[in-house]
C-alpha cells in the first residue's frame, strides 16, 4: 500500500485582498495542504478550492505557489507562526515574478489601432 504524502504548500497574491482602511484585515497569502498538489491548485484556479481562494478568484487577483513543504511539517505549524511574509520567497526579495499578465482581458476594437490592407480592394 502507498503511503500518501502530504504537501504544504504557500501561495502569494499579487495583490492584497481586503479592506485596503485596514492593513491587518487584508490577506496577501495563502497557506493549505493536499496530497495531490497539481490537483488542488488547480481547483484553487478555478475558485472552488477554500472561501479564500473563491475570494480571489471572484476579485481577479491572480497568485503563484512559492513554497511548499514536504518534509512533515503540518499546515497549523506554519499558520501558528501568523507571518506568512517571512516564509514568502517573493516578499522577502529571493525571488521576483514576472509582470503580471492580464489573461482574458481584450481591447475593445474602437482603442486598438488597424492598418487596412487596401490591396485587395476593389478597383485595384
């Protein structure tokens, strides 16, 4: 029988969701468990994961998974330490992220700029 291994994983938002009056009711991370972690991320993806990452989801904010731990650490020890910014590679400025990239987003074709290819027209 295989043993399932349980990861902890930290995911960082690109931006802090919240009630921006108020520093401390505002959540820029995430801290869960799963076994399967692709598969739970996933779901996170989709907003079907947590309330919080549901949040996230409906705000549009988007996130990366940063860290994860696989060597027995539980879940309540690394949310006990209440400083998720301490654990965050990306917060403590070992890491940087790409520019955030809008997916989905479209111009509206009255604000895009067309060049007509009048070649093929007719009388030419």
């Amino acid at each position: 029988m295989k043993k399932h291994t349980t990861v902890v994983y930290l995911i960082h938002f690109s931006s802090k969701l919240g009630n921006p009056d108020n520093p401390r009711g505002q959540a820029g991370h995430y801290v869960g468990q799963a076994v399967d972690l692709a598969a739970r991320l996933e779901r996170h993806r989709i907003g079907n994961g947590s309330a919080i990452m549901a949040a996230v989801a409906r705000a549009g904010i988007s996130w990366v998974c940063v860290r994860t731990w696989e060597d027995g650490t539980s879940e309540q020890e690394i949310k006990a330490q209440k400083n998720a910014p301490r654990l965050c590679p990306v917060c403590r400025g070992e890491v940087q992220l790409p520019a955030a990239r809008v997916v989905g987003k479209r111009v509206p074709m009255i604000e895009r700029k067309v060049q007509m290819d009048n070649r093929h027209a007719p009388g030419r």
